[in-house]
C-alpha cells in the first residue's frame, strides 16, 4: 500500500505538468484525485506483486487480473459519481469545526475505495486455502467467483456500509448548500 500512496503523490505532482491529469485533478478536486490515484495504483501494483508470488508458487493469474480489472471497473463507475459530486459538494473549511461538511466528500471516497485497495494489497484477489477443498467443489474459477471468495467483498462492504452514511449526509449537505 505503500507504493501505492507513493504512486499517487507521484501523479498528484505529475498533473501539473500532463495536461489530462490537471484536468482530471481539477475535476476531482486534490484530495478526490489523490484518493482515486491511490486506489488504482492499489489495486494494479497489490495484483503485481501478488501476481509474483503466485507464479512461483504455480498458480493461474487470469482469473486474479480479471478480478482487478472488475475492481478498476468499480473505482471507474466511482469516479464518476466523485466527478459529477465534486463540483457541487462542499469544499473543506479551514475552520477547526467538528461538523464540517467539506469533509464528506473526502470520507465517502476514503471509505469506498481505500479499503478494497487496501485488501488487494494484502492479497485479496489470491486466496490461500488453509485446507483443501472438498472433492465436490471446485477451486474459485473467473474474476467473479476470485471477488466472492476474497476478502475484497468484505472490505468492500464495511466500506459501503460506512461509505453509504457518509454519502447520504454529503447528498444532503450538497441539496442544503444548493438551496440555502
């Protein structure tokens, strides 16, 4: 995970001189771009490096790369909804408030990405069987059945079930905001 966070202060840096990435952290404001930059590098450098691992233990990797394809699918549907929030959702006060709605947008995107990241990089999308599997069920076969089987769905859903909170209040802080 840390080569991740150290990927995205990289891009961060990097936005100022690629013109595609400063619009992509203007439109996602610093914080929403550096949080969406760690997940990426998250979940592509966490499938790398267990990717290796793997390899030489003998094991298949397709269906490992599907599940993160899948995962930068969902961070991609995110940063969307992150894009379409950033611009109406309250920006962070430099006041030293407890209830500073700014602070929303930020903790729903931390919720609802830095975990699966943070699962993958703990080897989420490669499942070590403690013991072996039963002779009538098969080992997970396709990204789909590699999520089900890991501990990414979990993280995933704490995450959601925080997130989703987190989103709500930012929903309504966006609709006070916008007629108050």
């Amino acid at each position: 995970m840390a080569a991740a966070v150290a990927a995205a202060v990289w891009l961060s840096d990097e936005a100022y001189s690629a013109e595609w990435l400063y619009q992509a952290q203007r439109g996602l404001r610093d914080d929403g771009f550096g949080i969406i930059a760690c997940y990426a590098a998250g979940i592509v450098l966490g499938t790398a490096l267990h990717s290796l691992l793997s390899l030489r233990r003998g094991r298949a990797l397709a269906a490992a790369w599907g599940a993160a394809g899948l995962l930068l699918a969902y961070g991609a549907a995110v940063t969307g909804v992150a894009w379409l929030l950033a611009e109406v959702a309250p920006a962070m006060s430099a006041s030293r408030h407890r209830h500073d709605p700014g602070a929303l947008y930020t903790t729903w995107l931390v919720c609802v990405l830095l975990p699966v990241a943070g699962a993958v990089c703990a080897g989420g999308l490669f499942p070590r069987r403690r013991t072996p599997q039963p002779a009538g069920r098969p080992e997970p076969d396709g990204p789909v059945a590699v999520l089900k089987s890991s501990m990414v769905v979990v993280s995933a859903s704490i995450g959601w079930a925080i997130g989703g909170i987190v989103l709500i209040l930012l929903l309504i802080a966006i609709v006070i905001r916008l007629f108050v």
